[in-house]
C-alpha cells in the first residue's frame, strides 16, 4: 500500500485545488448582496467537524453527519422532492 | 439504460463490459399512469437487453416502482400489480431498486409491499438509498424495515452506500452497493477509501447512468485508481468482477 507521502504525491495537488475552491466560494457568498439561507451555517459547521472530527469518527463521517437529517421517524409527506445537501431543521435546531 | 444512447453501450463492450444489471427507476418524468410502466417494463426486459446484445453484453434489470413515484401508495400498487407479469422474464434478477427517496411514511409501506413481494417470489432485493441530508435517516429506516421483514440479508445490496452508511450496512450482514458519480456525489476515490477502510467483502461498485451527469465508465475508471494505489490486479477483478458475480449468481436468471 502507499506510504503517506505517496498519498500525498497522488492526491495533495488535487485536494490543494478543491480547498481554494471552497475558499472561493465562502468569499463569493461573502462578497455578494442578500442573505445566506441555512446552507452556510451547515456548511461552516461540516468544515469545523472535518477539522475536529468526534473520537471514532472519521473526517469524511464527520462531513456527512454534520449535513445529515438526524430525525427517526418518517415523514408524513414531502414538502419537497429534491435535496438541499443540508438540513434546514438541523440548523435551526 | 434506458437513458443513454447505443454509443455508450458500445463504449463499455470496448473497455470489457461483459454484462450490466440496470435496475427499475425513474425516468426523468413522473408517468401519467400505470400503463406508462407496463411499456416501461417491456423496454427494460425486450428492447435493453436486444440493444445490449449488439455488443455481447448481457442485460439484466430489477424490477419495482422507484420510491421517486411511489408516493401515492394507490398508483404505486397498481404499477406493482403489473411486476408478476414480467418476474420471469429471462433478464429479470429480482425486485429493485426499491426504497426511500424523502422518507415518508407512504414510501415506506410501499418499500415494505416490494419486499414482500421479492419474498413471495424469491428473488433477491435491490435498494436505493436517499441521496445527499437524506441518506442517513433513510438508511436507519430500510435497515429497520429490513429485520422487521425478516429477510435473508446475503440476497439484499444496498446501494449508494458512503462514508458514513457502509458500515451501517455492512455490521448487519447486508451487501453494500457503491454508486460512482463524476460530480455531488461517490467519487472514485472516495470509494476506494471505503473499501480500504471497510473491507472488499460484500461491496460492489456501480456506475451511475441516470439521467443527471453520469458516466457509465465510472467503474473502469476507478479500477484505474485503484492500480494508482497500488491494489493488485486480484483485488480489482475481486471487487469490480467476482463480488457482483457472486451476488448476483443468487439470481435464478444471472449466468454470464
Ligand atoms: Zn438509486
């Protein structure tokens, strides 16, 4: 299997590109008019638990869990019949 | 597939496709009524497998109404009064792909009636789990539902499983389906973490060829990825060869 650094050979370049995407895009949303809707605090919670993921948790796991609908019971009818990518009632909980 | 065109089945037979399983799903619009499926269903068991054959790939397919249109449980009952008609179909493996697509309660009965009906006739289970915030709670659900039923867990796959669901699926006695997207969802990479961290057992891969951005090479492209990573050449023949095999020779109709 690859060692750390050959992960690192194969993957950092892409993975450096992608993180400057994303910081592009939180200045994007920053810079421009109007209001952010729930997405941007479930957005900014998932980058705090990649970076502090929960003991037994991986980071990708943590991503996930943190947009994720956390709720047990099913719902008596869709309001909608797409996805968002993140849990309004999550984050207004 | 029922949504590309003969020049992508002409694209995998090039790169070694031997044979495709597409499941029962939606087809880009809600259908008028239940004979919309019936047409539907002859295109999935006569005309697919007809074009498949041009290139040597055998074409097998699932059968259900998608949880995308079973939310009204009359017309979803109405469809699956149609499946008996087809179930022996010489290229049709079993019910799929069934399950939840906004969690609600009417999905749900309707998923619990297409697994009774897969027992009825005992045929393995193809299942869709919810994409994106849904996938979690969707997947605590099926996996309810399922022990509920009492279903023989080797003769059910679970697809797009990722990180956070394929170890759900998994510690259960489930097989666990990965689908590949080149954009929003599974990537190839990611998939390969998944397997490096939950095991080649039980877990296929699957190229998603729906009707958003896809690519039916996905999966060739990912076993490329995996010789990157330095798996040998019997790891990826296991994963993206024998595993489906093996689930899939649990079919009365799959032979290759
Ligand atoms: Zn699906």
């Amino acid at each position: 299997m690859p060692t750390k650094k050959e992960i690192q050979d194969l993957y950092f370049m892409d993975s450096r590109f992608k993180l400057l995407e994303i910081a592009s895009f939180l200045d994007r949303v920053d810079r421009h008019d109007g209001q952010a809707d729930f997405r941007h605090p479930a957005f900014m919670k998932a980058l705090e638990a990649m970076q502090n993921p929960p003991t037994g948790t991986s980071r990708a796991q943590a991503v996930h869990l943190a947009f994720s609908d956390h709720s047990t019971e099913p719902a008596e009818a869709a309001d909608i019949q797409f996805a968002y990518g993140a849990c309004q009632k999550e984050v207004e909980a | 597939m029922v949504s590309r065109t003969t020049a992508d089945y002409e694209t995998i037979a090039q790169v070694g496709c031997e044979a495709l399983c597409e499941p029962a799903f939606w087809a880009g619009y809600d259908r008028a009524s239940a004979q919309g499926f019936y047409d539907y269903y002859r295109q999935l068991t006569e005309y697919e497998p007809a074009r498949a054959a041009k290139f040597g790939i055998k074409h097998f397919c699932w059968l259900c109404i998608n949880p995308k249109e079973a939310e009204d449980p009359v017309f979803a009952r109405e469809v699956m009064a149609l499946i008996p008609d087809f179930i022996d179909k010489p290229n049709v493996l079993g019910i799929g792909e069934i399950g939840l697509n906004k969690n609600t309660k009417n999905e749900l009965a309707i998923f619990e009636e297409h697994v009774e009906l897969a027992q009825k006739f005992d045929r393995p289970i193809l299942i869709h789990t919810p994409h994106l915030e849904d996938k979690l709670k969707g997947t605590r659900l099926i996996l309810d539902a399922l022990k509920n039923a009492n279903v023989d867990r080797g003769r059910v796959i679970i697809d797009h499983v990722e990180e956070h669901t394929a170890p759900l699926v998994l510690d259960e006695g489930f097989w666990a389906g990965m689908t590949l997207y080149p954009e929003s969802k599974c990537s190839p990479a990611r998939a390969i973490d998944i397997l490096e961290t939950f095991g080649m057992e039980n877990i296929w891969m699957n190229s998603a060829c729906d009707w958003g951005i896809s690519d039916p090479l996905a999966v060739i492209k990912c076993a490329l990825e995996m010789k990157k990573r330095s798996h040998s050449a019997e790891t990826v023949e296991k994963v993206i060869f024998e595993n489906p095999k093996t689930f899939l020779s649990q079919c009365p109709n799959f032979s290759l």
